[in-house]
C-alpha cells in the first residue's frame, strides 16, 4: 500500500448541464445536444455533450458557430434549480468523507489525508455520486490539489486516476504544459517560444531562462511541472446552512421497509457531517418526490439542537410516515438539518416548537 501522507481527491461531473438535463429527458442521451442560449440569440454554449464534442462543439462557443458545425444539434436551456439541486446532493456526499472545498457546481477537493485507503474511499465516492445521483464524475487522487486535478481530466468521462506519492513528476512528464492549471494559452505560447512543450521540458528547464521570459514566476512553473503544489483543501469555515443526504431510486419504489433503510442510511449520514464539524441542528426537513415528479418537503423544529443519527432518524421517520400515503411509489427521498449551530448544552431529548 502507498504511504499518503497527505491524499487529494478532485471530483469533476462529466458535462453536467447535459447530464443533468438527460435525467429528465432521457430520450435525449446519446445525441448532439448543447446547454446555453440560442443562436439568434447570440446565445452561447455552457456544456456539450460528448457526441456533441465530437463534432468540434465547445464550451463558450457561440451557439450559432455551433449549429453550423452539427445542424442537427439539439439544444437546451440550463435547468438553474435541477442543477444547484443536483450539485448539493453531490457536494452533500463528498462532505461525508472529509475536508470538502467546492470550486463551482460541478467541481471540488476532498481531503482523504485521515482514511487508511484513500485510494479505496476515492472509489466508492466516484461509485456512491453515480449511485445516488445517476450522473457520472471523473476522479483524481494524487498528493497535491495540482496533481489531482490533472488526473480526473486524464481519462474522461467517468475516468479515475490515482496518482501514487513520488509519482507525479512522471504521471505529468509527456503531458502539454497546458495540462496544468493556471497556464494558459499565453503561457503556453510563450514557453513554446523558449521550446518548451511538455511538463518534463518545462521541469528541466534552465531556471535562468524562464525568470528571463517570467520573472519570479520562473520558480514556480518549474515547481507545478513536477507536481510540487503545497496548498491545502480550505473548506467553507462558516456554518452551514443545511445538512442534507438524498436517494433517487433507480425504480419507483413503494415498499416501506426499503423506503425507511434508505431513510436511516442518510440520516446517519447527514449526523456524521453534523458530528464532524461540532454542529447541532434544530429542524429536521424531509424531502417527497413521487413517480410523477410531484416534489415536496415538509419539517420539523425542535428547542435542543441535535447531532445524533437516532435522533434524527426518529423526526424524519415521523414526518415521513404522515406525509407518505401507503403504496404511494417514491421516486427521490431525502433528509436534511437546517438551523444549524455550535451546541451551546447538549441533547437531553427533544420536544417539538408549535
């Protein structure tokens, strides 16, 4: 087993916009599709899916440009409330696992520095997005934050790359310049300039030529082309607003007993987040979507804060079992906290506010 002293993992989703699009409209998979604005609207494209890819579309494209390459291009206006709520049930998995940092909706580093495994905990959370959302992701473990992002990019989509310590001059050696982040195509030309194509090159450098062509920054770019990148996950140091864990079923389900295991798998979930960071909550909220999509969340307050999974489970079951007619079939159940603080007494027990 590799010694990690220190384990990244960076999760990007594979063309989310797209994805996430695709779950409610799946006779849209495996076909030329855009996300953004028309083309008559001097729209642009915000993601492609990968058929579309092929055909030369890119992010940032303008939509016309687009549709010129692929005239049978399906496109799609981003769902803004799908994907911020298909981003917090991503985000929602990640926290479980440790130090979470979220670079944007569909991006963000896991510090797996205090598992055993890490590399084993890095696929069953690559598993578990999948699992629970139905949207694929790509997965890069590596020492650094550098390295990792690298590697989840390295073999889209639904790739998982695994950087092992002492590794990463080697895994980024043949690779352009390009691949490394926060050089861009300026940069990039620049060093092509001095002969500088790949990450090796730009490691072997003279350290005199390139403070020649860039200054201080010379150190630097030696220093990222052989994995050298000593920052660290800075998770959100505020409260959170809300906990929440969510499960959509592969089939509509109406079977009580596998309704409630789920229930209390993702109630021990969202505790553990709670326990982790030293927070109590004072509302417990459920959220209902049944098979026709009809979406709903109902909650409960409490005077005491609370952080125990049993707890928890116990409002939530509660709430569940008075909303959820029997044999009504489930499509998506979830559970959260909100009002979130630092414990001031602990849990006694807990009584309901009007």
């Amino acid at each position: 087993m590799d010694n990690w002293d220190r384990a990244i993992l960076h999760l990007d989703m594979d063309a989310f916009y797209v994805n996430v699009h695709i779950l409610d409209h799946p006779e849209d998979a495996g076909r030329p599709l855009a996300i953004g604005g028309q083309p008559d609207q001097r729209g642009v494209v915000a993601s492609a899916s990968y058929e579309a890819r092929k055909r030369g579309i890119r992010s940032a494209m303008p939509m016309s440009t687009a549709v010129r390459l692929c005239p049978d291009l399906k496109i799609a206006s981003a769902n803004w409330p799908r994907i911020r709520d298909c981003s917090a049930q991503v985000m929602g998995i990640l926290d479980g696992y440790g130090e979470l940092e979220q670079m944007s909706v569909d991006e963000a580093y896991v510090d797996l520095s205090g598992w055993d495994n890490p590399q084993e905990k890095a696929a069953e959370i690559r598993a578990a997005v999948k699992a629970q959302t139905s949207l694929p992701c790509s997965v890069g473990l590596a020492s650094s934050k550098l390295v990792a992002k690298v590697a989840s990019d390295h073999d889209k989509p639904e790739g998982f790359t695994v950087v092992p310590p002492g590794e990463e001059a080697a895994f980024l050696a043949p690779l352009p310049t390009r691949a490394i982040h926060g050089i861009g195509p300026r940069t990039a030309e620049k060093l092509a300039n001095l002969g500088i194509q790949t990450c090796e090159q730009l490691a072997l450098a003279d350290l005199g030529l390139l403070q020649g062509a860039f200054g201080s920054l010379g150190v630097s770019l030696k220093e990222r082309a052989r994995g050298v990148d000593n920052r660290s996950v800075q998770p959100d140091r505020g409260l959170a607003k809300s906990i929440s864990q969510e499960w959509t079923f592969n089939q509509d389900v109406n079977d009580p007993e596998q309704l409630r295991q789920q229930l209390k798998k993702m109630t021990v979930k969202v505790a553990q987040a709670l326990q982790k960071r030293q927070l109590v909550a004072h509302t417990v909220t459920v959220k209902f979507r049944w098979a026709d999509f009809t979406t709903f969340t109902r909650q409960r307050s409490l005077e005491v804060g609370i952080d125990d999974a049993e707890m928890i489970y116990a409002i939530a079951e509660a709430i569940w079992t008075e909303h959820w007619p029997p044999g009504q079939k489930m499509r998506l159940l979830g559970v959260g906290v909100s009002k979130i603080e630092a414990p001031q007494v602990r849990q006694l027990g807990f009584n309901f506010l009007d």
